[in-house]
C-alpha cells in the first residue's frame, strides 16, 4: 500500500533531557518535558501516552505504555547549537556544522549604526533581553521618541520591537528586512525577528503578528526534492518563515497552536500526496521562555487533544510524526532554548509499534520521509522506514 501522506509536526521547545555536550551551554540540568512534570505533579496527554511517550522518560503522570500503538524514541541533535533553525533544518537534512553567532554584549556599534542609518531612526535598547521585560523598560521612550527597540538573547536572534501604534506592521517587516540584509558574514544571525507590540506604559502586550525572517537554508533539503519531484510540500505555522519558502509548494501562515492543530484538521481531509510539515509555537514563545510550567503543561493537553482527533482521521497511506527542534525547559532558571534530546513519536495505520531507539541526529526524519515519499534518500539521515512499515 505505501505511504502517500506525512504529517510532521514540531512540538516546538519540547525536549526530553540534556544531550551529553549540554553542560557546554549551560543545559545540564534541562529536561522540558520530565521537569515540566514534576513541576506540575503531572501531565495529562493520554493519546501520546499511548503511543509510547511515557516509555522515553519517568514522566509524571505519563506512564509507560505496555502495549505502545505508536513507534517510539528519541533523537539527538548533530548540529552545532540550538536554535529553531538549526532543529528544523537538521530535519530535513541540512546538518548546520557551525554555530550561528550570538552577541552576549549587544551588537556592534557599527552595525547599529548602519542600520539606524538604513531605516532613518534612531534605535532603543541593544542588549539582551527578555522581550515582555524590555518593552516595559523602553516601551515608554519608544512612544514618545518612535525610536523601535533593539535587542537579542542568548540565542541568534536580532529582535526589533515596535507599538503597532508607532510603527505600523508592515514598516516594523521592512525595518526586518532592512536587517537581515546587513546581517551577514560574521553578523549572520539565524532569525531577525519582528515583535509587534500593543497597550501602554504597565501593560504591554506582544500581539501574534510576529515574523521570523531566517537565513535561507545552506542548500538542497528534503523539501526541495519533494517539491521538485512533483509532491505538494505544505508549511504551516512559522516554517515558510524558517525556511524563507524555499521547498513549499502551499503555505499557511498560523499564529498560535489552536489555529495550526485547527487547520491540520482541516487539510487531512483534502486529497493529495506529499508532506505537510507544521511548527506548533506556543510550547515555546509563551511558556518555555516564560518559564510557565503550568501553562506549558497545559498547552501539551491541549495538543494532545488535536493529535487523537487528527489520528481518527488519517488515512492507511498516512504517516503521523510529532517530534521538537530543541528543549526550553520553563523550570531553569534560564528563560532560553536548552541543548536537549527531542522525542520521536511516529503513528499511522500501517505503523509497527516499538521502539525505535536513541538517533543519532534529527536527519533521520528527512531521510525516512523522502524514501517514504521518493523511495530513497540523499543522507546524511538513516531512514527508520523498514522499522515502522
């Protein structure tokens, strides 16, 4: 029969325990999903947990599932770092060998000043931050000079903020684009991202029109060869922004979790052959960095929910995929992503439960996906399609 569809969603920040190398960033003590847990006195995802979530780790209120339904592991990250683009192009096969630069100190004055230059304003902040915290400290200079506000994190990120009363939408995007186009050589960062802010001195709030505008993929990846080989290669939720749309034959743009598990409701009832490859972001914009472990656990019940629904609806020729790009453990001190072990859950009609063990790399995904979808797969990924069909 074979497999015509793959549904591949990233539960965004999702990790599953420190990768050995994460003392190196500080993550030692990082396990998103098992302290997020603990933290709550237990999680409440009953279809993952019958697909065999709880056989990954001691997590509670997850218990292992004797008779698993779903193929179950984990995967280890082969690129340097941790960052969303990275986690999302090591899934398709593109593994990055160099990190991406940070700027612990805020950005060089030159390059600031090429960019107030560029965009006709003067700029607040360069520094790192947390985004609801800077908005509060600057947002009030902000309204009163129009100035938009610079800062970044210990991730590769260049984040402009902006009152959508100050600075309309689109102008905040050109302002982005302005910046990722001086952001290169060894100012390359992997994101220059858009934070649209609305409310007033005290009560700030971040609205869901942020834009991430990435550095384009470092070559061919798995969706380049689906989509040239005539299969429809969906992105939902931010990856046409990961991926600067490069390798997408559809797109849909979501802002939250509900409005991508929504829509993923909507397009498995539609025909066609190919991948749909989704980020779901919540997990980590609104809780991980927040260090919400309740709101985080929440979020994971409410997905859980979409999945067993999704399921009910999946074809014999479809393949379910949930796994994560990186960890962002809301229980560390730290606000930021963290070097982690991601978990591989695989489901479908056809699929052969068991487990599929510890993977060297997220690349195992792509591989399995294109010789699923094509019938072979270019590397560097080893396929785990003779385990599961």
């Amino acid at each position: 029969m074979g497999i015509h569809r793959v549904f591949l969603i990233v539960f965004d920040g999702v990790g599953i325990g420190a990768l050995p190398d994460a003392a190196r960033f500080g993550d030692q003590d990082s396990n998103t999903l098992v302290n997020t847990a603990r933290a709550v006195t237990g999680l409440s995802v009953p279809f993952l947990q019958s697909m065999g979530i709880g056989n990954l780790a001691p997590i509670a209120g997850v218990p292992p599932a004797r008779r698993a339904t779903g193929a179950y592991g984990v995967m280890g990250e082969a690129s340097a770092g941790k960052d969303t683009l990275t986690g999302h192009f090591e899934m398709t096969q593109l593994v990055v060998a160099s990190p991406f630069p940070v700027f612990p100190g805020g950005f060089p004055a030159d390059l600031i000043r090429r960019f107030e230059d560029a965009i006709g304003r003067r700029t607040l902040g360069n520094k790192p931050a947390s985004g609801t915290v800077i908005i509060e400290e600057l947002g009030p200079e902000h309204l009163a000079t129009g100035y938009p506000i610079v800062y970044t994190s210990a991730d590769s990120v260049f984040q402009v903020a902006a009152h959508t009363d100050v600075v309309p939408l689109e102008e905040l995007y050109g302002f982005c684009r302005t910046a990722r186009s001086l952001l290169r050589g060894e100012y390359a960062v992997a994101r220059v991202i858009a934070r649209p802010f609305t409310g007033r001195p005290g009560s700030f709030k971040r609205t869901s029109e942020r834009r991430d505008f990435g550095l384009e993929p470092p070559g061919p990846s798995s969706l380049d060869r689906l989509a040239g080989s005539g299969k429809r290669v969906w992105g939902i939720g931010k990856i046409e922004d990961i991926f600067s749309g490069r390798g997408l034959t559809d797109r849909r743009h979501t802002t939250n979790n509900a409005e991508t598990l929504a829509f993923l409701l909507e397009l498995v009832k539609r025909d066609f052959s190919g991948l749909v490859f989704a980020n779901c972001g919540d997990f980590d914009t609104l809780y991980g960095h927040r260090n919400d472990p309740v709101g985080f656990a929440r979020a994971l019940s409410e997905a859980d929910r979409s999945l067993a629904d999704l399921f009910v609806l999946l074809k014999k020729e479809d393949l379910l995929i949930v796994t994560a790009d990186h960890g962002c453990d809301p229980t560390t001190a730290s606000t930021d992503h963290s070097r982690e072990y991601v978990p591989l859950i695989v489901a479908g009609l056809q699929v052969r439960p068991g487990p599929l063990g510890t993977r060297s790399t997220f690349a195992d995904v792509g591989a399995t996906v294109e010789e699923l979808l094509l019938g072979e797969s270019p590397g560097p990924g080893t396929s785990f399609a003779r385990q599961i069909l």
